[in-house]
C-alpha cells in the first residue's frame, strides 16, 4: 500500500493550496481533475501572450491528454482499491471466523483434556480390577494345576501297576498260544490223516457201491430171466397137464395102445418133475443171490458204520474252539490281543478244521439217516 501511494505521488501533481478550501477532506478524481484544470487555465493567459497562438494550442492539447491519463489513472486506481477494500473485508471476514473456529477448537480440546482424563481414571481403576481378578485367578490355577497333577500321578502308578499285571498276563497268554499252537499242528496233522482215511473209506465206498450196483443189475437181469423161465416152464407145465386132463377123459384109448400111453404119461411125469426141480432150483438161486445182495449191502452199511465211528472217537475240536473262544473273552477282559496276523491264520484254521468236521458230520448223519430207513435192525443189532 506504501509503493502505491508513491506511484501515485509521482503521477498526480503536487495540489495548489489556493484551490482545494478543504485540505482534510478527500478529494473525488474529478473534482481533482478539474481543480488542476482551472489552475491550467488560470495560469494559461500569461503564456499565450508571451509565446503566441500555437503555444497556447499545444498547451490545451497537451493539458488534455494529462487530464486523460489522470482520469485512466484514476480510474485504475479507484478499481484497485475497491480490490483491496473487498480483500480487506474478506480477510476480516476469514478472519473472524478464524477466530470463532478458535474459539470452538479451544473448547473442545478442554473437554477432550476433561475426557481424557475420565478415561484415565476408569483405565486405573479397571486396571486394578483387572490384576487383582488375574491374580485370584492365578491362585485358583496353581492350586487346580497342583490337584490335577497330584490325580495324574496316581492314575499314571495305578496305569504301571495294571501294566506290569498285563505285561505278566501278555507272557502267560502268549505261553498258552504257543501251546495251542502246537495243539493246532497237532490237530492238523491228525485232521489231515483223518481227511486222507476219510479218502480211502469214500474211495471204498465208491467202489463197493459201483460193485454192488453192478451185481444189483446182474441180479435184476437174472431175476428176470429166471421169472420168464419159470413164468414159460409154468405154462407148459399146466399145458402138459391140460392135455394129460384131456387124454384122460378121452374115450378113444384102446387096449393095443396101452404101453404106448403109459410111455407118454411116464415122459410126461418125469418132465413136470425135472421141470419141477428146475424151478426149485432156480428158486434157491434167486434166494442166494437176495442173500448176495442183502449182504454186500449189509457189508457196505458196516464200512459206513466204521467210517463213522472212526471220525466219532477222533479227537474232537470242541476243545480247541473252547479254548480259543476262552482265550477271546480272556482278551477282551484284560484288554490285550495277540498279533494280528498270528491270530487270524488260528482262527482261519480252527475255522477250516469246523467246516471239515461239519462236512463230515454230515456226512455220517446222512449214511445213519439212509441204514435208519433202509435197515434199522442193523442199529438195535449194534445197539
């Protein structure tokens, strides 16, 4: 503002005290104008008079253009400080508000300094409620860490005590499996001497049975046979003793042919006897092969019998199931087994050895049922 009050000193000039009548009163850029205007012509008579017409033209000219340049100037400034006028007010403005801004902020910050210090005082005190919950808290773990130890150290002699009792019980069970081990070969062995008998008595049986079915056929045949010889000797027989019947009551035998006749009748007796002798024996020959048969039958009923018999007084399996079956609750009353692998090929063979013994059993039920419904005095005579 101090430079453009300068500029301003150098371009207007300098006031003539006889023309302005108020020097404290501002002066519009007119009225200026004018009052230096009327000075120029007040002053201008004594200068056209001594240097002539043109002088006092160019003068006029030039006063002109100066009042011009004035009012351009003035002008430019009279913008210029209405510029400055509303800067000034919009900085007393900003200002102003600036200030209450201030104000506000100062206020607040006394209260936030007011909350702040209320959350400080309830931050010590739930601090303090904190720690001293902790350490009760504290106090109640260590004691209930002290308990739970002292629980785990009597399950954990109670857990060596019942483990060392286990441990005698795993070395006596694993003596009593070595043992049915061995009983187990031993059943083997014996099962398969049992199973390779059990092959020749069938493979007998097989044979005795195609024997006797053979001689069954050849016994049928015969019978037969032997029915048509006797059915044809019958015939003829009661043909003969027709025509014998007829010659009898015939009424034309004469007394020339009397040794004739007597020949013919003695033929005749002597045929119906050896035809009679004939059938006796084919009679007695039927009656042996029934006996023939009936004991071949019988004879493959007693090797059925003693097939049975034999697989009945073997060592039974029921024992060893027993045992193991006893060795399973053993196990599972103490919580031990025995090795996975070890444990299922027993079982495996016990199992083979029952589906054996049941295979075989029966098969004995199935020869006692046939020789109960075919022969059963066999039973009450070996009863």
């Amino acid at each position: 503002m101090q430079s453009r009050s300068n500029n301003v000193d150098n371009i207007v000039p300098p006031r003539r005290w006889g023309s302005l009548r108020y020097p404290n009163k501002r002066v519009s850029s007119n009225a200026y104008a004018s009052a230096l205007y009327n000075n120029n012509v007040g002053s201008s008579p004594s200068g056209r008079s001594s240097n002539g017409d043109d002088g006092d033209m160019q003068s006029d000219i030039s006063l002109e253009e100066d009042v011009n340049d004035l009012n351009q100037k003035v002008q430019m400034l009279q913008e210029q400080v209405g510029v400055l006028v509303e800067s000034q007010a919009t900085t007393d403005d900003k200002y102003t508000k600036v200030k209450q801004d201030n104000s506000s902020l100062t206020t607040r910050i006394h209260m936030l300094e007011e909350h702040i210090r209320d959350l400080e005082i309830k931050s010590e005190e739930r601090i303090e409620d904190e720690q001293k919950r902790n350490k009760e808290l504290i106090v109640r773990l260590e004691r209930e860490k002290t308990l739970e130890i002292e629980n785990y150290t009597i399950r954990l002699q109670t857990l060596e005590r019942e483990n060392s009792h286990l441990q005698e019980e795993n070395s006596g069970l694993r003596t009593q499996v070595d043992h049915l081990k061995l009983e187990g070969h031993n059943k083997e062995e014996l099962l398969q001497e049992i199973q390779t008998s059990h092959t020749f008595l069938q493979k007998q049986y097989t044979e005795l049975e195609e024997n006797l079915r053979k001689k069954q056929d050849s016994f049928s045949d015969k019978n037969l046979e032997n029915s048509r010889l006797i059915e044809e000797l019958y015939k003829e027989t009661e043909t003969l003793k027709d025509s014998l019947n007829d010659r009898k009551n015939d009424g034309f035998i004469g007394c020339g042919s009397a040794d004739s006749d007597d020949d013919v009748f003695g033929n005749l007796a002597s045929r119906i006897s050896e035809m009679e002798n004939e059938i006796r024996s084919l009679r007695d020959k039927n009656g042996s092969l029934q006996e023939t048969n009936e004991e071949l039958q019988a004879q493959m009923l007693n090797r059925g019998l003693e097939e049975g018999k034999i697989l009945l007084n073997g060592p039974s399996d029921d024992s060893l199931a027993a045992e193991f079956e006893a060795m399973n609750e053993n196990e599972e009353e103490e919580g031990q087994t025995i090795g996975a692998s070890e444990y299922k090929k027993i079982r495996n063979a016990l199992k083979e050895q029952q589906e054996v013994n049941t295979s075989l059993r029966r098969y004995i039920d199935g020869i006692l049922m046939n020789i109960m419904e075919k022969y059963p005095e066999l039973l009450e005579v070996r009863k």
